[in-house]
C-alpha cells in the first residue's frame, strides 16, 4: 500500500488562506493524497487566529503546524488546548498551552504521527535541544508512520535534522524560510527530505510581505508594521510517497501553484 502525505509551506496572510481554500482539494484530489499537513503560522501575517486555523481546516488540511510565530496571537492558546489537530514546536518550554506532537487517523486503520518541532539556530537557543525533543517523541509515539514538520532558520540545522532522523521516520521537511528549495530526496536510510517546503502566498513579495517595506528595512528606514503583498498568490507544497509495508519513503516531489 502506498501512503501519500502533502506538505504545504507556511500559509501567509489572508492572500495565502484564500489560495489554500481555492486549491488544496483540487491538488488533494490530484494526487491521490491521503493525509496533508499545513504549516499556518504565518496566517495574520504574523502568528495565527483561531478562525484562521479553522479556515486552513476548512480548506482541507488534517493538521496545522506552527513556529515561532505561535504567540504573536494570544488568543490562539485557548484554541490549542481544545484542539489536538493544531500543533505547536514540542520543545517551546512544557508549560505553554498546546501540544508538540499527536497521533492522528489515516487511511486503512494507518495511525499517522506528526511532530513540530523548532530550530534554534539564529532563531532562540533558550528552547531545548529539537533533536533531544525528537529522541523523546519517538520513544513515546506508538504510530505506524511518522513526519516532522522542522521550522527553523539554518538550512544546516535542517539537513543535520533529516539525517539524524534517518530510518526512524518517514518524512522530514523544513518551513520558517518561506523559499522553496530544489532538494527534494529521499536519504539513504528511506527517510524522505526537502529543506524548505516555501510558502502559501503572494508571489510577488519579499516572503509574503511588500518588497519596499523589506528594501526600507535594510536601507536602515524605521521598522514598520510588515503589510501583505497584493496581487496573486501562490501555493508551495511537497508530496510524500510511502510504501507502508516497509516504512520507507519511494518519492519526495514538489507540487508547487505558481
């Protein structure tokens, strides 16, 4: 039995929640997926309301991961204790609401994992070790299939992540970037791996946001409140091809909406 799980990169702004409902279950139908998994921390641009996680819901995802823009909507906190489908980095410290990981329905009786964890290389090293995190995760998990959703800044840190989970999961991916990267692989143990998944969003932008106000930034002009980009968006997203019986990945492929 093959398992096909999509990825789609950081949902940006209302411009990205709209592409999303517009065309996950189109792509969904397409490619035969069975279990999708989207990164909406970018949601309000920055951080993600609790009717903006039921918009991505809504649109066809199974699980919401988030990063380090958690918190930049407080109001989403109660919303991640009611809701075990919306998943925080596991190792944010232990007494912030929500949880890192979870153990979901797939297809066939498939019990799907999904960990979010977050990077601490030119992001915060005050959260804990993420690879000490996933070391823990495992050895609690009891799932049939297991994907990592790794949000963090250094490409490095990510590649370091992939295979150091290599064999152990079935899929590892990088978000936080919102720059889709070209190395879509499946590494030697049968984990597959991309660095960066890229971003739901508007094309024309610096990240999501205006290019003038990211040109303002390092031209030395005051901080500004970052603005959505107008104009059309896209959708970045990573199709995971899994071969049950041996829990080895056969294909990472991208299936990106210019």
């Amino acid at each position: 039995m093959l398992f096909h799980l999509l990825a789609v990169g950081d949902v940006v702004g209302q411009g990205g929640l709209e592409c999303l409902s517009q065309h996950l279950r189109t792509l969904k139908k397409l490619h035969g997926v069975n279990f999708t998994v989207v990164n909406g921390e970018n949601a309000s641009g920055v951080g993600i309301t609790p009717k903006q996680a039921q918009a991505i819901f809504d649109a066809g995802a199974d699980v919401i991961t988030l990063g380090n823009h958690t918190w930049n909507r407080l109001q989403i906190a109660d919303f991640l204790e009611e809701n075990p489908y919306i998943l925080r980095p596991a190792n944010y410290p232990k007494s912030l609401p929500g949880q890192g990981y979870g153990v979901f329905d797939g297809p066939r009786g498939l019990r799907v994992g999904v960990m979010n964890l977050i990077g601490r290389l030119e992001l915060n090293p005050n959260y804990d070790s993420p690879f000490a995190a996933a070391d823990a995760i495992l050895k609690d998990m009891d799932a049939d299939l297991i994907f990592l959703d790794f949000h963090a800044e250094a490409t490095s840190e990510k590649g370091a992540m992939g295979y150091y989970l290599d064999g152990r999961v079935q899929g590892v991916w990088g978000t936080h970037t919102h720059v889709p990267t070209a190395d879509c692989q499946v590494l030697p143990q049968g984990t597959g791996f991309v660095t960066d998944l890229g971003m739901t969003g508007p094309a024309r932008s610096v990240l999501g946001i205006r290019p003038e106000q990211s040109i303002n930034l390092f031209l030395g002009g005051l901080p500004q409140r970052y603005q959505e980009a107008e104009g059309d968006s896209k959708l970045n997203a990573v199709l995971f091809t899994v071969e049950v019986e041996t829990k080895k990945c056969l294909s990472v492929e991208r299936v990106d909406l210019e």
